[in-house]
C-alpha cells in the first residue's frame, strides 16, 4: 500500500484544522505522529479513514483517491479518539456485528484477536460493563482483526496498564511485520518514538518537517 | 457480493434498529391500541373495523378561513403520524455519530449505508402501519361486529364515502405519505440534525392541515381530503406521484449528501 497525500488542507467551520500538508507512506512501516492537543492529529487520522474529506489537496491510495475513486480505504481498520460500541451487547458480540458485514473471518478469529488484545472471549458482560481500559483493547481489537492493510490508531495505549501497552506494542510490531501500514498517535513521546520508523510533528496543523528518525 | 454487503447492512440496520428502538414500538403499540380503544368506544360498537380506521385517519375537513370558524387540529390523526415518524427519526443519525462509524468503516460504501437506513425507514412504517390494521382487526374482531361491518353509515356519521374498492387507498396513502416524510425528515437530519428534521415533518403536518392543497403531502393522508372518500377532493393518483417522487429525490438526495458529509461527532 503506498498513500500519498498532496497539498491537504482541512477547514471546518472557517478554523484550519489541516494546513497543506504533504506525505508519503508505505507499507511494512509505523509511522508516529507527534502534537499537541488541538495540532490536527485526530483530524488528520480521519482523513486517513475516510470519515471526513479534505477540504482542499488530495490524499491518493495506490492511485486512487478518496472521495472521488473511493470513499474509504479499500482495507482500513481504525480506532480514533474514544471506540464507540453496542452498550447492550459483549464485546465479542460487538466484533461478530462488524465481521459480518465483510463475511471475511470466522468467529475463531475473532476470539483469537481478543485474546490477543488480552480479553476474554467468552466474557459475556455487556460492553456498558467493560472498564475504560478493557473499552480501549476492545477498540484495538476492532481495528486489527481483520488484519487490515493500513491500520489508524489514535491513542491506543490510553488508560491501558502496563502489560496492555506492551500487548499493544507486540501486535503493532507483527502487523508491520506482515506488510501493514500503520499510523499511530501518542501522547507518550517515548512509546511512539520506540514503536515508529518515523515520527511526523504537528503543530497548529502544519506538519513540521524534518523528521525525528529512529 | 457486492449486494450480499447491502444486505448484511440491512440485516444489521433492522436488528439494532429494533433493539435500540424497543421502547418506543412498545409504547406505540399500546398507543395503538389505546387509540382504536377510544375511537371504538366513541363512536359506539355498532361498527365494524374499516369505520373504525377511517376515523383514525379520515383527517379534517378543509379549513375554509372566515368569520367565526375556528381552527382545529385533528388531534388523534396528528398523534399516530407523528409518533410513527419520531420513531424513524433518530436511529440514523445516532447510529452515524456512534457505532455506524465502524460499520461505515467495514463496509467502505456512504451510498449503501445511506440506502440501508433508507430501507429501513420505509419497512419501520410499513410495518408500524400493518400493526395499526391487525390491532383494529383484532379489536374489532373482539368486538363481534367483524372487520367490514357496517360501512353504509359513513357518510353520516364521517362524512366519507367508504366502499369495498376504496378501502385500499386507506391501508396505501397513508403509508406513502409517511414513508415520504420519513425520507425528508432523514435527508434533513443529515443535513441539520435530527430534531430540525422532525420539526420539518411537524411542520409540514400542520400546515397540510390548514391547507387543502396537491403539494403538501400531508393531504393525501387525510381521507376527508382524497377523491375517492369525499367530493371534490384531491385525486389520489396526484399523491402517489408526488410522495414518490419526494421519496425517491431524498433517497437519491441523501446519496449524494452523505458522499460529501463528514463524519465527527
């Protein structure tokens, strides 16, 4: 997968979020970006998936672009700001809902990526009872197991405990060894900078060039 | 395939359609049957189940504006459609601000999603209409006097005319009227937010009750309105081609909309 983003620009309600911004980024690499709040980050991920257009520039994906060849990405799994679930259904249930859709995993696959994420599959609480922690590997779980091509995460590691993040750090680090492209946003400048192959700032929604290599 | 995805969409639509909207079937089932309870014991239990319906929905005469006429507004008719379009009403945009967003995201289609919700709509009415026929069915079934039971009285005690060939247009316009509203309260959801959007339908309601006029829609719903109820009313075949025409322009509306819409909470 190779995305490339021209000269995109994002207003909303007359306030720049997004400000010319100018990418490239392939396959098989994390690429971490950096700002703080309100800089455009979640904005940009957005973009990214799909879910809002650009106002001006392009953001082209193997050649085609969103909004005009193709709504979303072709393959995207995403978890951007808080994960919004079904309240009366368990998690597993919630994941079946979305898999059905495509019709491409099985239920084994889907237990499979919950324990992966560190829940269990045969919790049968419904998700309104899920800590805010087991919400967030819910979240990320959603957004892998489809093992999607390019993955957009947004604060993955909030309110995980230890063990959680370094959960979340394994899985990252095997889906960009099976090719994905990922895009991650942390606030832990540590954490993104040990997980990324490169790390973008963003600051008033300019993208800072001069990246920070690893 | 790709119509496998529509479908799984729709199946997803109707089932958390359903569940998140419990409540307010349930609730409007008992209004249903409290509404055909009172209309039967208003009008006496010497009538069978059409005269029943035909009250519900016969509407208001034409308010002619002069001296000391007064106003009014059909107050039970006014109830039963707009409750049947607050149920329609926020599933769609709530779905899109929360859960949607990841079904949006599996299924990579605005357009299907669009027209799944849209389906959605017309099988919501429809059925909450058919729920209206079986409950009268059932109560006047209960009551002994049948479903068709006397409808040689209508003209006096409804001032409709009610025949077995025109009792069709009772069960259809009804249900297109709606159908289109919901279509144009859900297109303007999308466009403004949910509540703008039903104002929109009260609105429109209400002033399809002050005036007797082919282009708003609400008139077709009112059989005290319609050509083959009463004379000189609207010809019915006016209201099919319009609300289908209004239906299909906020289906294919909404299409191009939600193309365009972003999508933040």
């Amino acid at each position: 997968m190779n995305i490339k983003i021209n000269h995109l620009s994002k207003v909303i309600k007359g306030v720049t979020v997004l400000d010319d911004i100018n990418l490239e980024l392939t396959s098989g690499k994390i690429y971490g970006l950096r700002g703080k709040n309100g800089s455009g980050k979640t904005m940009l991920m957005r973009l990214l998936c799909g879910l809002i257009l650009p106002s001006k520039g392009s953001i082209e994906i193997d050649g085609e672009v969103m909004g005009k060849d193709i709504s979303f990405p072709r393959s995207v799994g995403a978890l951007i700001e808080n994960p919004s679930f079904l309240m009366e259904y368990s998690g597993f249930e919630n994941l079946r809902i979305l898999a059905s859709i495509k019709g491409e995993i099985d239920d084994q696959q889907i237990s499979n990526t919950l324990s992966a994420v560190g829940l269990d599959p045969n919790d049968k609480r419904h998700y309104r009872k899920y800590s805010l922690g087991m919400k967030q590997r819910l979240g990320i779980a959603c957004a892998v197991m489809e093992s999607p091509e390019l993955i957009i995460l947004d604060e993955p590691i909030n309110a995980l405990d230890e063990k959680g993040v370094e959960l979340v750090k394994h899985i990252m680090l095997a889906l960009r060894d099976k090719d994905a492209l990922i895009v991650v946003a942390c606030h832990d400048a540590e954490e993104l900078e040990y997980l990324s192959d490169e790390v973008f700032n963003l600051a008033e929604g300019k993208l800072q060039y001069g990246k920070a290599p690893i | 395939m790709r119509n496998n995805k529509f479908m799984r969409l729709f199946h997803y639509d109707m089932i958390i359609g359903f569940r998140q909207n419990w409540l307010k079937l349930l609730a409007g089932l008992f209004l249903l049957i409290f509404i055909c309870g009172v209309t039967m014991v208003y009008l006496g239990e010497n009538h069978g189940g059409v005269m029943y319906l035909a009250d519900i929905l016969k509407g208001a005469q034409e308010y002619i504006a002069a001296g000391s006429s007064e106003f009014t507004l059909p107050v039970v008719w006014l109830i039963l459609h707009l409750y049947i379009l607050f149920i329609v009403c926020t599933f769609p945009m709530n779905d899109l601000k929360g859960f949607g967003k990841n079904i949006l995201l599996f299924c990579a289609d605005r357009k299907k999603w669009w027209y799944s919700k849209c389906l959605w709509i017309v099988t919501t009415v429809t059925g909450f209409i058919l729920v209206l026929w079986i409950v009268m069915l059932a109560l006047s079934g209960l009551s002994g006097n049948g479903f068709l039971g006397k409808v040689a009285g209508a003209d006096e005690l409804l001032g409709l005319n009610i025949n077995t060939h025109n009792i069709a247009y009772m069960f259809l316009l009804p249900l297109v009227v709606l159908i289109a509203l919901g279509l144009v309260q859900s297109l303007l959801s999308l466009v403004t937010n949910p509540v703008l959007g039903y104002m929109a339908s009260i609105v429109l309601l209400c002033a399809s009750v002050y005036w007797k006029t082919p282009w708003l829609i609400g008139n077709y719903s009112m059989l005290l309105r319609l050509s083959p109820f009463t004379h000189g009313g609207i010809p019915v075949w006016s209201g099919l081609i319009l609300c289908s025409i209004v239906g299909v322009v906020c289906w294919l509306g909404g299409a191009v909309v939600i193309k365009k819409h972003d999508i933040i909470n």
